[in-house]
C-alpha cells in the first residue's frame, strides 16, 4: 500500500502540474512547473534513486525553471495572461484527456504489473558513474556535443541582428 | 520498499494525461513548453520506477541522458519562442501562419 509520503508527493505533482497549466498568469504558471519537477525529483528520492534526483533538481528546477521564467519576463505583459479559451476546444481537451487515461490505466491494470514488489537492494550510485564511462562512453561525448551545439543554437536564434556594433562602425 | 511498481506507474499516466491535455488545448508558445515537460517528466518517472523495481542500473542511466537532452531541447525551443514573439509580436501559435499554403 502507498504510504503517507507517496500519496503527499502525488497530490503535489499532479495538482500543480494542473496548476501550472491552468493559473491565468504565466509566471505564476512557471512557479507551480517547478513544484511538478520538484516532485517528480521526490519521487526518485522514494525509489531509492537519489543521484537521479538531484541531477533533476540542479537541471530541471535550477536552470530550465529559471530559463523559462526569464524568457516570460521578456515577453509583453499583456501576453503573460490567458486570454479567454474556447469552452469547445477546453471541453474536447478534457475528454481526451479522460478516455487517455482511463484506456490506459485499464491495460495497465489488467496487466501483470500489479503483482511485482521487490524487496532487493537498491542499485548503488556508483555503478552508474561505471556505467557511465566504460559502457556508455561514446553516448557521454555524443551528449556533450549536442548540449554545446544546442547552446550555440539558442544563441544564434535569439542574437539581435538589427544592433550596431558600435567598435566595428568606427 | 513499501510502495509499489503499479503506484508509480498511474501517476506517471496522469501526469502524461495532463500533458496531452494541454497541448490539445492550449496556444499559448510557453504553456505547449510547459507540457511537453511534463510528458518528459512523466517518462522518466517510469524509467526510474522500472529501474528500481527490476533492479537495474541501466534505467537510472537513460533517465539521466533523458534530462541532459530535454534541457537541452528547452533551451533550443526558448530561443525559438524569442525569435517568433520578434518577428510576430505574439506568442499565440495561432498567429504563427509563415509556412501556411
């Protein structure tokens, strides 16, 4: 059975990644998006996985939270507020949603999953840094290369091209 | 442990339920952003339940890889939102209609 943590952890993460969705302001919508990775991050606590969560909280709500707080703060004011949706398109949204899930908690149910508990170990953390630079090595330099060139392309989207350098008019 | 594998499994699925819904419902650039986070975030929940219920390392791995290139594809996708909201002054896709027929 689920104790009193899970269940707190639950209510958190999926009510305010409701909220977030649904608050009229965005930034008010990007701070309950940090108390959903926030949880999410209390969930790999739970399943012993602790190396995992802090890498989701150094990523996730130190930098892509504070990224994107920063990007509503250059945005028009008048932008950052829902304007008033359409109750159709809210309504089929909803009901997708619904049949969604319901579909897919039935299979999951109905499968074998509800029947598998362990009480083996955890797997320790420094397996993973093991992992990490013998079996996975190629991957590792894969990903750092495109996390840079990610970096520059953002960089270049969002570069002004309409400024002068005043250096080179002279 | 005193949880189970299914547990972790259904809030995984509500959290991807969440997310389908908003970006069936919502135009607003950053709210589809906000979604798609949550899709991701619910992806590695079961990455990291899966992993821990068989035991294996090999999840806590690709979960760790699945946070390097979602940051990364945050930052990209940030920097796309800026360059609409210049060329459009608006961050409603609706409005974003260049590539239109």
């Amino acid at each position: 059975m689920a104790d009193a943590a899970f269940l707190a952890l639950s209510v958190l993460t999926i009510g305010t990644a409701i909220a977030a969705l649904e608050f009229r302001s965005l930034v008010y919508g990007s701070i309950a998006l940090m108390g959903t990775l926030g949880g999410v991050a209390g969930f790999f606590l739970l399943l012993d996985s602790p190396f995992v969560a802090l890498f989701q909280i150094a990523v996730y709500v130190g930098s892509i939270a504070v990224l994107i707080l920063f990007t509503v703060m250059l945005v028009r004011r008048e932008l950052i507020f829902t304007k008033i949706e359409d109750p159709k398109r809210k309504w089929a949204g909803i009901g997708l949603m619904l049949i969604f899930m319901v579909g897919i908690g039935a299979i999951i149910l109905d499968s074998g999953l509800k029947s598998i508990t362990t009480d083996e170990p955890p797997v320790d953390f420094r397996d993973i840094g093991k992992d990490f630079l013998t079996y996975y090595w190629p991957a590792l330099i894969l990903m750092a290369l495109i996390l840079s060139s990610a970096v520059i392309g953002a960089l270049t989207l969002a570069r002004r091209e309409d400024t002068v350098n005043e250096q080179r008019a002279d | 442990m005193s949880n189970e594998l299914i547990e972790f499994v259904i809030v995984s699925v509500a959290l991807l339920g969440i997310g389908i819904y908003g970006l069936a419902v919502k135009r607003n650039a950053i709210r589809m952003l906000f979604s798609i986070e949550i899709i991701i975030n619910a992806a590695n929940l079961n990455l990291v339940a899966f992993a821990r219920f068989l035991p294996h390392s090999g999840g806590q791995t690709l979960a760790l890889f699945s946070i390097a290139i979602a940051a990364a594809e945050v930052a990209v996708g940030l920097g796309l939102i800026i360059v609409a909201y210049r060329m459009y002054q608006n961050i409603d896709i609706a409005d974003f209609r260049s590539l239109k027929g």
